[in-house]
C-alpha cells in the first residue's frame, strides 16, 4: 500500500473514532441535561406545594408550622403576630390574641396586656 494511502486510511479512522467520541460525549450532555431540568421540575413542584401551603393558611388565618418562637423567627424572619398582621390582614390586636403566649415575645405580651387594660 502507497504512503498516501495509508494516511489517508488512518486519518478516516481517526475522524471516526473523533465523530464516535463526540456522539458519546453528547448523549452525555444530553443526559446531564434532562437530569438538571427533572432536578429543577422537582424543585419548582415542591416551592409551589410550600406556596399553596402558606396561602392556604393565611386564608385560615393561621401560623405556618414552627415548633418555637426562635425556629419561627429563623424561618420568617419575622414573629408569629406580624407575620399575621402582613399575610392575613389582621390588626395587631387580633394577631395577638390569635398567637399562643409561648410564641409571642417580651413586647409583644406586653402590648397586648396594654391594649386588654385600655378596653376595660
């Protein structure tokens, strides 16, 4: 076989194995990316259940579940009572009384024996 021949023999295996190894790197790629958009799917789906999960107790007028004052402060960044005040149209009075004792803070109880002894 002539010199020229056989480059040209080695250099089409050459660009098969190229073409071959660029298909395989694809189908990877292309796996990746299915797996990024089933992971964002999956993520979209449960911030939306989270959602319709706190719209649903904002119309009940309720707290979004906390097991203490400072886990709910840590979550919301904000107390039980405002957070009410803020997503379910209570007034504070009525958000106070709506929280139980052991979630409201120093001020807080202090404010509501306030506004309880100007209504007597």
């Amino acid at each position: 076989m002539k010199p020229a021949k056989k480059q040209v023999k080695n250099t089409k295996k050459q660009i098969t194995k190229t073409n071959q190894q660029n298909n395989t790197s694809q189908t990877s790629t292309s796996t990746e990316k299915q797996q990024i958009q089933q992971s964002k799917s999956t993520s979209s789906q449960v911030n939306t259940e989270k959602a319709q999960q706190t719209q649903t107790n904002q119309q009940n007028g309720q707290l979004p579940p906390a097991s203490s004052l400072s886990d709910f402060l840590n979550k919301y960044g904000v107390s039980p009572a405002l957070y009410l005040e803020e997503h379910a149209g209570m007034d504070s009075k009525q958000a106070l009384e709506s929280v139980p004792d052991n979630m409201k803070s120093s001020g807080e109880l202090q404010t509501q024996r306030l506004l309880e002894q100007e209504n007597n």
